[in-house]
C-alpha cells in the first residue's frame, strides 16, 4: 500500500497549514502596524526638521514660507 496517505499524516498536514496561516496573519498585523508607527515618527521628525529650518526675524528670506513668523519684508524675516 505504498503512496497512501494516512488519516494522522492528513490530519498532521492540516495543523502544520493551520500554524503558517496563523502566523501569517499576525505577522501581516505586525507588519502594518509597525509601518504606520515609523510613517508617523518621520512625520513628526519632518515637521521639527521644517520648524527649524525656518528663518528667526531678522534672518534673510526670499519667500514669506522661509520664516517662522511667515513673514518676508524686503528679503528679511519680519
């Protein structure tokens, strides 16, 4: 009766899926969760980095955006 599969061995192969599947799902989870945490730690790095980039009054501007007052008169932060 060689090539037949037993009862146990289909069983056993029904578990071992059950386990992968189960795994699966929580990693995919994992995986979400973890890419939203990062995406809002640099969105917070990016915001500090932008704050501080921007010009004090009295700093040299050429765009109201380059100063923290948002205030560019004749090229100086205002």
């Amino acid at each position: 009766m060689k090539g037949q599969v037993s009862a146990e061995m289909l069983i056993l192969l029904a578990v071992v899926v059950a386990i992968v599947a189960i795994a699966a799902a929580y990693m995919m989870d994992l995986g979400e969760k973890s890419g939203q945490s990062v995406q809002e730690s640099g969105q917070a790095v990016l915001h500090k980095a932008e704050a501080t980039a921007k010009g004090k009054e009295g700093d040299p501007c050429i765009v109201d955006s380059d100063c923290i007052s948002d205030s560019c008169d004749e090229n100086v932060c205002s």
